[in-house]
C-alpha cells in the first residue's frame, strides 16, 4: 500500500493526511489518557487484529513517507506497554520495516544518491540518539517517559503539516 502511494500520490497530500491523523490520535491519547503507570509485570493489552492493522499503516507509512513511529508508538502507549517494551519494539520495527522498505523502493522505484549520501551521514548520528536514549531511559520515570512521547509525535505530525502547507 505505502509504495503504491508513494509511486502515485501527491508526497503534500499524503504529508497532510498523515499529519492529520497523527495530530488527532495524540489528542485522543491525551483526552483518554490511562494510568500513568502500570503494575509491574503487567502485560499490554494486545489485539491481534489491531496489531496487524497497526503493523501493515506503519509499514505503509514507512514506504510512502519514511515515518513508521508515530503509529506504532501510540498503539503501543494504547495498549498500556511499558518503556522498555516500546523502546525494543520500536527499534526492531523500525529496523526491519526501514530495511523492506528500502528492498521495495530499490526493486521497483530506485533509490538516488542523495537519499544515499543522507542515509549515510544520518546513521551515525542515529546511533548516537539511540545510545543516549539507552542511557537516558533508565533515569526517567513511565509518565515522563509517556508524556515526552506524546510531545514529541505531536511535534512530529505539526512539521509534517507545517511542510506540507509551505511546499
């Protein structure tokens, strides 16, 4: 679905689309917002149907626009998962839906050198963040933790708007 629309779609539409759809399940998040913390040992709330659902709009949206985080971490914070649990899902997402998503558009679309060269010099710095958050998790609390999430996927779905309606 996401290299369909990424091959056929309008990047400024779907940027809005998706900006849209960000913007309003971080405001549902935070009007239904659950206990900030959870028993230890509790287990998430999982629907298989939901998570699949949630899986195949984060791989889409990996494909047609680069960002499968803001789905998959609200679904997680959603269904009650603790930091730890979101911080390993998300990186093993990200990794194998970063990794399909470049085998597709390679396969079909082809990748240019700039993409390349960016990829490249933005990896490093990645690495960095991720090492950094590593050590910064196990100093902030789930509630903090939660409500820098919530923070910071709705910075996220105001850029993409905020690009979208300049472009």
């Amino acid at each position: 679905m996401g290299l369909a629309a990424f091959q056929t779609a309008n990047v400024n539409q779907l940027k809005i689309l998706a900006a849209g759809t960000i913007l309003i399940f971080v405001a549902a998040a935070i009007i239904f917002r659950r206990a900030e913390s959870r028993a230890s040992g509790a287990q998430p709330r999982f629907r298989t149907a939901s998570a699949v659902g949630v899986g195949s709009l984060a791989g889409a949206m990996t494909t047609a626009l680069g960002m499968p985080g803001p789905v998959l971490m609200l679904y997680l914070a959603a269904v009650g998962a603790g930091k730890d649990a979101i911080r390993a899902t998300s990186l093993m997402f990200f990794a194998v839906a970063y990794a399909a998503s470049l085998l597709l558009q390679l396969a079909t679309v082809g990748v240019s050198r700039w993409v390349w060269t960016t990829a490249g010099l933005l990896v490093p710095i990645a690495a960095v963040g991720a090492l950094l958050g590593h050590q910064l998790s196990k100093r902030v609390s789930e509630g903090v933790f939660r409500t820098v999430v919530l923070g910071l996927i709705a910075s996220t779905g105001m850029y993409v708007l905020f690009d979208a309606l300049r472009s």
